[in-house]
C-alpha cells in the first residue's frame, strides 16, 4: 500500500499541515458561532406560558442539530376569552442571516 506521506516532498507536507490547521481553527469557529446562535435562539424562546380556560400549556423543544429553525410565542389579546399561538420557521442557510432577517 502506497503511504501519502512517502509521496509528499517537504514542502508539500508543509503546505498540508498548514492548510490542516487552517481548517481546524474554521470548525472551531464555525461550532463557536453554532452556539452562539443556539443561545441566541434559547433565549426567544417563552419562559413563562399562559394559562387560560383551565389549560396550561408547556413546551419541549429538541433541535435535531446544534440549531434548530423554528421559533414560537404566544399572543395574548385584549380580549380575555382568547390566545393565539406563533409558530415560524426562521430557518436559512446560515443562522446569522436566519435571526437578522426574521427576528
């Protein structure tokens, strides 16, 4: 079987090994960022929940991913006999632009 690193001038080994680290400090970055966002999120979500009509609502949120793409509330109105519920998927392509563009 043929190594790699036979194959590699020193150099070349170098470059590698550079551009390795590079791509590790990213994901680092990238999964800093992650959390972040996932606290950010976190935090939108309700803490307290209503209670009408001898009802009381409660939530479990599990992201499959670091992040998830759905945020919700509820909505009281002036009128007592009624609640609402929001439910929105913020999700996009990178979750900088998700909470800049629907938060």
């Amino acid at each position: 079987m043929f190594e790699i690193s036979k194959g590699l001038n020193f150099c070349s080994r170098r470059r590698l090994k550079s551009r390795n680290v590079e791509i590790i400090e990213h994901i680092n970055e990238m999964k800093a960022e992650l959390e972040l966002a996932k606290q950010l999120q976190l935090q939108l979500l309700p803490d307290a929940y209503p209670e009408k009509f001898g009802v009381r609502f409660s939530s479990l949120y599990r992201p499959m991913e670091e992040l998830g793409g759905d945020y919700y509330d509820f909505i009281r109105f002036q009128e007592k006999n009624m609640i609402g519920f929001f439910k929105r998927c913020i999700r996009s392509r990178t979750s900088r632009r998700a909470y800049y563009q629907h938060a």
